[in-house]
C-alpha cells in the first residue's frame, strides 16, 4: 500500500513540474497562500450576496440555500488555496544571488 500511495504521489508532482509547478508563484498565488482563510471569504461573500439578490418566489429557503451555496464556494476557495500553501512550501528556494 505504501508503494502504490508513494507512486501516485510522485506521479502528481511530475504532472505539476510538467505544467509549471516549479515556476515562482506570482503576487496574487503568494496572498493566496498565505490568507486561505481570507480567499475564502472573497471568494464565498460575492456567491453569496448574489443568489440573496436574485428574485425569489417568497420561498423562506432560498435564502438558506444562498448562505448555504456561500459557504460551501468559500470552502472550496480556502482549501484551494491552502492547497497552494502546500505546493508553494515544496518549491526550491533560489540561492541569495536569485532575483524573483
């Protein structure tokens, strides 16, 4: 089991070399990174404000189901980006001499 898990996990990090996982993240993957919890947020507040805004037909679950639907987008985003963290914390620091 160990072998199999070791294998899919190399497998994946060669897929991210292959498309760019070694190249220095930009300015908006490093906020990211570093505040999951505030990605989360932007990213859940807007869905959530606009399926409160969409008109209803006076039924009281839509707005659970917006605040609901909100929620989980946020979660989605701040997982994602606390996916980033971790990819970005396996990265290779450049030498002192490396300008990014």
């Amino acid at each position: 089991m160990g072998r199999w898990r070791r294998s899919l996990a190399d497998g994946f990090w060669a897929v991210d070399r292959a498309l760019g996982g070694r190249l220095p993240p930009t300015r908006l993957q490093k906020w990211v990174a570093r505040h999951p919890v505030g990605a989360g947020l932007c990213a859940g507040a807007p869905f959530t404000l606009f399926f409160l805004a969409l008109p209803s037909e006076g039924e009281p679950s839509d707005a659970f189901f917006a605040v609901l639907f909100g929620i989980v987008m946020g979660l989605v985003f701040g997982l994602t980006a606390l996916a980033e963290r971790f990819r970005q914390r396996r990265l290779a620091r450049p030498g002192p001499g490396h300008r990014s």
